[in-house]
C-alpha cells in the first residue's frame, strides 16, 4: 500500500497532464483561433499577400502574447511566421498533421517537439473558411510547454521522494517484522 498510493499518484499527475491540462490549453488556443479566423475571413487580401498577413501577423502577436502566431494560405503555404528561422520558408508548404487536418475544413492540435527546436509546444491549426466553406486560410497557433512542465515535474518530485520514503519505511518495517518472527 505504501507504494501503491504514490504510484497511483505518479498515475494521476499523468493523466491531469493529458487529459486535463493539455486539453484545455489546446481548447484556449483553438478558441483563439477560432475569434482570430472569424476577424480575419472577411479580409480576402490577407490570404494572398506575403506583406498584408506578416503585418496582421505582427499585430496579433503582440495581443495575444502568450502564444506564437502564423499564417498560412488555404494551399497550406505558409505566410507568415514569429521564428525567424522561418523566414526562408514563407511561400512554402507546411508539412504538419494539424495543417493537414486544418485544410479539411477541422481544427486540430498536437503536442510537437521538432517545431522551433526549444522544447515541447503544442500546436493548432485552425481554418479560416469563406461564406461557401472552402478553406481561404489556416490561423496556427503555438504554446511553449516549458513553464507548465516546470511545475509539473516539481509535483512529480514530490511524489517520487514519498515514493522513495515509503519504499524505505516498507523495507525497515519488513526486515523488523522478519526479524520479530525469527
């Protein structure tokens, strides 16, 4: 039982993790998103010009701070980017599962690691559809997950030393009762 609990504990951290707290973040950013494609489907130009969508681009990015914004056409191109290190890639199709899905007509989300090489973000995509639902554009959105594994991983510190502390006190208490009996 004493090892049980914080391995139940270690189990449910996990699934908080997940479940919960990935979800939810994934729903904001969705939600974001999802006001950002509704604003920008009535501005046809956005979605065929480089220029016009690095500047929207720019303005978004300083309202909504806490995630990265970029930019794509309705062929999945990508217009407009925060990381520089994209820079060389506007104009370009972006290869990525929830661009894919966002060009179906569905928003969608992953946690990816390859992103900007600078850990684990979650990312969305989310389509900008015209009056005849055809897809014009693609709102994606990134959250790095740094911060939020940071405090994570302190829960999870926690569990393993009541882990270690009860797998000691088992012990002791086994080797005690051996004893007792022999």
């Amino acid at each position: 039982i004493l090892i049980f609990v914080p391995l139940l504990g270690l189990l449910l951290l996990y699934q908080l993790e997940r479940r919960f707290y990935f979800d939810y973040l994934a729903r904001d950013l969705a939600d974001e998103g999802r006001v950002i494609a509704e604003f920008t489907r009535l501005i046809d130009q956005i979605w065929f010009s480089p220029t016009l969508a690095q500047s929207l681009q720019n303005d978004l990015q300083l309202r909504v701070p806490d995630a990265s914004i970029e930019l794509l056409n309705g062929d999945g191109r990508l217009l407009a980017s925060p990381f520089p290190s994209d820079d060389n890639q506007i104009g370009n199709v972006i290869q990525s599962s929830t661009v894919d899905q966002a060009l179906n007509g569905e928003a969608s989300w992953t946690i990816d690691t390859n992103v900007s090489g600078d850990g684990r973000l979650i990312d969305v995509a989310v389509p900008v559809l015209d009056d005849g639902g055809r897809v014009i554009g693609i709102i994606r959105l990134f959250r790095r997950l740094t911060d939020v594994q940071k405090r994570l991983n302190e829960l999870r510190s926690l569990v393993l030393i009541t882990l270690t502390i009860a797998g000691s006190i088992t012990l002791a208490l086994g080797l005690l009762l051996a004893r007792s009996l022999s």
